[in-house]
C-alpha cells in the first residue's frame, strides 16, 4: 500500500486531530538522540497518537491486513534509532497516553499506560511513600513504555537492578492486533512463576514483539536517608579494587560511579568552581536505606575506600551531597564542550563489562582515542560494570565520522572479547544489530525464531535488535 493511500484510511479512523502527515511534521519523527539517526534519517508515512487499547489494535490490524510496519515510539530519547521508521511505517506516539490507572499502595504496585514520564511517576509515588528504583539520565523526559521496552536502568542499578525486576505484567497488543495480557489475567500478585514468562520476553523487546499498552510495576518503599562518598585516586586499578573491596566488606551501595581522568578534566574545563582534584579516577558511592545502616555504611565505605584512595570524603548533608554529586551530574553536558568546534555523540556509549575488567577496558578506550585521533571521555556505573564513553568530534566533518564510526566498531567488539556487552543499558535498536549473532550466537537464531512466532509478517518495528 503506498504511503498517500496509507494517510488516508489513517485519516478516516482517527481523524485530522490524531494523526500527522505533513512532511515537516514528519520529519520531527526522523530522529531520536542517537548519532545514527543524525547521520541517515527517515521519516515516517504518518504519525498516529493512540489513547487507547482498541486504537492499537485498530492499527495493527490495519498493518497487518496490508503490510505495513507500525513502529512504537515513546519520548524519542532512545540512542539507537528504536523509534524511528528506518524501513518506513506508521509511527505510533505514545506519550499522550500517559495515565496512572492505579497507584495501588496496599499491594505495593502501579498500573499505567505506556506514555506516563519516569519521573512523573515517581512524583506521585512519593505521596505514597513508595518508589520505582530504575533511574535512567533521561528521567524527567523517558516513558515507562520506553523504559519497559528498552530494559531501562541507571546508576542505582547494581542494587535495584534494572527495570525487568519491577514489570509484573503487561498488556500488549501482538502484530495481529490480539491483545495479550502477560502475568495472569487477574493477578495482583507480587510473585508468579505460572506458564512461560512472556513478561520477561517483552521487557527489553524494543518494539519488535508487539505494543505495549499497559504496564503493571512492582514499587518498593522510599528509603529514608542517603549518604555519598567521594574517592580521589592517583591509579585507576585502584578504583575497581576499591569497589570490590567495598562489596566484599558486605556492603551494596545504591550506587557506585567513575569518572576516569578524561572526565574529570571535562568537568573541570566545563564547570571550573566545581574543582574536582586532578587524579586518574573518582569514585561516588551512594548509600540509600535507614540513617543509623547508612552511617555504618559510610564508615565501612570510607575505611575501605581510604585504603587506596589518595582521599576519601563522606557526607549525609544533603548540601553537601548534591556539591559532592555536582561533577557527576555533569559529567554528560561537559563532555560535548571538550572541544569548541565538538560535540559528544551518542555511539558505542554504553558498553557494560565484567567488574574485573573495567580498568584494561578503560585503558583500551583511551588507547582507541589515540590510535583514531579522537578525544573520548569515559565515566559510568563502574559497579555493574556499565562504562559510558563518549566521543567528541565535529558532526560536520566527514573524516571524523568516518573515523569515529570505526573507533565505535571497536569499542563495540572490544566488549565481546572482554566478556562483556555491547550494550549494558540503551539497547541494540538499529545501530548494534550487526553485532547479535556475534554476542549470541545460537540464542540469536532462536530470537528470530521467537519473533516469528509472534510476527510472521514482519511488520513490528523492522530493522531493529535481531
Ligand atoms: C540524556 C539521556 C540520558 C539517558 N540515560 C539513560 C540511562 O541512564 N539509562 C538508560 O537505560 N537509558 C538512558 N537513556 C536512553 C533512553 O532514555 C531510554 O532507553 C528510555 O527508556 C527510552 O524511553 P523513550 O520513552 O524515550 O523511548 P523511545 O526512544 O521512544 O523508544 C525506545 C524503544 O522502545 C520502543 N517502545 C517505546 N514505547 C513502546 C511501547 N509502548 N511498546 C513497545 N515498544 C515501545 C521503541 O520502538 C524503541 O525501540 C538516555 C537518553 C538520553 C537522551
């Protein structure tokens, strides 16, 4: 069916107001925030905003009748082209339907439609003393539905783990406009291991498998009192030595993060009265529960850390906390301004490797940097592993993307052959598909087998993650 005829039974089930057509408007959908996008854009044939389960279904049975891609799209904050029509499709934008249906506090769970913002929820949550512990950067923008999709964590990962560990069923509508619900019809329950966990196959499926329309989440009680420590060191062995010397002292902080040298220069070029020392690694910890297991946790932590550390600092001042915290949160925004001709891209920026393996990594990465002629500032959740590395080069200049594209090709094969992942935290979407059969190996010819179960006709989100 060709895209005109396409907006125009679009148009007689939703009407002017609902859907989008125009070119312009169009091409607004071309992009999320990864580089690939930036490079090779591709519009949509029409952006439709469903506020309901039969609006879904509708589409998918229109897409499914005529072969045409239906591709979900969030808040559009993805880094690796997930929303974004790489094959051509109706876009569905679901970030109007952003209702919480129940916030149903007695059972320690939420219930919402796919548009609600991460952040949003947990402002409503407080009220009940209860919060959803994945925390991506991205918060104050990202949709649950996104994060469902995309297996989203942050940096309170390495004790909360990611989202997977909270969705507790789903409503989704499969290509064929079938709806599903996965972890029982009618459960509330907390636990369940009845039938196959369909749950657990759609979290993380980035839109390939279906739509997903409703989410029911696990909440846990808001900790009470938070504390941060602040480690300088002069060798980066130290830092992940520490971090394990942390967790063998039987502590699990809510987060544990690095900067290396390349970062903490960033910062301090970026945001000169934050002063963080000149060293060759920082590390923050975080520590979240009761105030006295806090306190004693901060004093494990510092003695700990003082082992190795040129310095340790700790505080449960929150004034204190948020000026100790300052240089990691903007660690992201001062790495585009390493150079004035630069900006950070978004590629190859979210490797996760095994604890052990994190200072070879880092030094590999640095070692990439030079061999390329590329700056590259590394930072992440050293506590499961997660490195964040961003290029900086001048978009503009061909040469430079050409080389910053195998500089990532690297990095990317680099986790591999370091027992790692080529993506801890923002998925594989379009740019890292090439690598599935690499990392998986037979488990990839058995997710294509998967998605062919529930999408024969190929019309979910093409292009993406196998
Ligand atoms: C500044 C910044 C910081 C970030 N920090 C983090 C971080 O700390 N941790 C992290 O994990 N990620 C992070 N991200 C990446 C991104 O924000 C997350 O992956 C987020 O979960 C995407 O949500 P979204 O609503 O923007 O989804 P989109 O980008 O719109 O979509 C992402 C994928 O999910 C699919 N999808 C969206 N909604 C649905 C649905 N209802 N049903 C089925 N499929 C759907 C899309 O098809 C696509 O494949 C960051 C991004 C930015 C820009």
């Amino acid at each position: 069916m060709d895209k005109l005829t396409i907006q125009k039974e679009l148009l007689k089930m939703f009407g002017p107001d609902r859907l989008l057509s125009d070119e312009l408007d169009l091409m607004y959908y071309s992009y999320d925030s990864s580089f690939l996008t930036k490079l090779e854009s591709t519009s949509p044939y029409a952006v439709v905003f469903p506020k309901s389960t039969e609006d879904v279904q509708q589409i998918l049975r229109f897409a499914w009748a005529n072969h045409v891609n239906v591709i979900p799209r969030g808040a559009g904050t993805g880094e690796t082209g997930g929303c974004v029509a790489v094959e051509g499709g109706i876009v569905l934008d679901l970030s109007q339907w952003n209702q919480i249906v129940d916030i149903d506090q007695k059972n320690m769970q939420v219930v919402v439609r796919p548009g609600v913002i991460h952040a949003e929820l947990n402002n409503e949550l407080a009220k009940y003393n209860l919060f959803f512990p994945p925390d991506p950067g991205s918060s104050l923008m990202c949709t649950i539905g996104g994060m469902v999709a995309n297996n989203a964590s942050g940096l309170r990962a390495v004790k909360y783990g990611t989202t997977e560990q909270y969705v507790l069923g789903l409503e989704v509508v499969v290509p064929n406009g079938d709806v599903m619900i996965t972890g029982g019809m009618k459960s509330r329950a907390i636990k369940n291991v009845s039938g196959l966990n369909l749950t657990k196959l759609m979290v993380g499926s980035e839109g390939v498998l279906g739509v997903i329309t409703k989410i029911r989440l696990r909440c846990f009680p808001k900790p009470r009192a938070r504390g941060i420590a602040l480690a300088v060191f002069d060798n980066l062995d130290d830092a992940p030595a520490t971090v394990l010397d942390v967790y063998q002292a039987g502590i699990l902080p809510s987060g544990i993060e690095i900067l290396d040298g390349s970062a903490i220069k960033a910062v301090n070029e970026f945001k000169p009265h934050i002063q963080l020392p000149d060293a060759e690694a920082i590390l923050l910890f975080e520590v979240d529960g009761n105030p006295p297991s806090v306190e004693f946790e901060g004093n494990v932590i510092r003695e700990m850390a003082g082992k190795r550390a040129r310095s340790v600092e700790w505080s449960t001042d929150p004034q204190r906390m948020a000026k100790l915290w300052e240089g990691r949160s903007v660690t992201a925004a001062a790495a585009s301004r390493v150079r004035p001709d630069g900006s950070r891209i978004f590629a190859g920026e979210d490797i996760s490797v095994p604890l052990s393996r994190v200072a070879d990594v880092l030094r590999a990465i640095r070692e990439l940097g030079r061999k390329y002629g590329i700056q590259v500032v590394n930072y992440g959740h050293i506590g499961d592993g997660n490195v964040h590395t961003a290029p900086v080069i001048n978009p503009e200049n061909p040469e430079e993307v050409e080389k910053v594209l195998q500089l990532v090709d690297e990095i990317h094969l680099l986790a591999i052959e370091m027992e790692g992942t080529t993506t801890g935290e923002h998925g594989v979407g379009a740019v890292r598909r090439r690598y599935a059969p690499l990392e998986h190996g037979l488990a990839h010819e058995y997710m294509l087998k998967t998605k062919q179960a529930f999408d024969p006709k190929g019309i979910m989100n093409p292009g993406k993650l196998i």
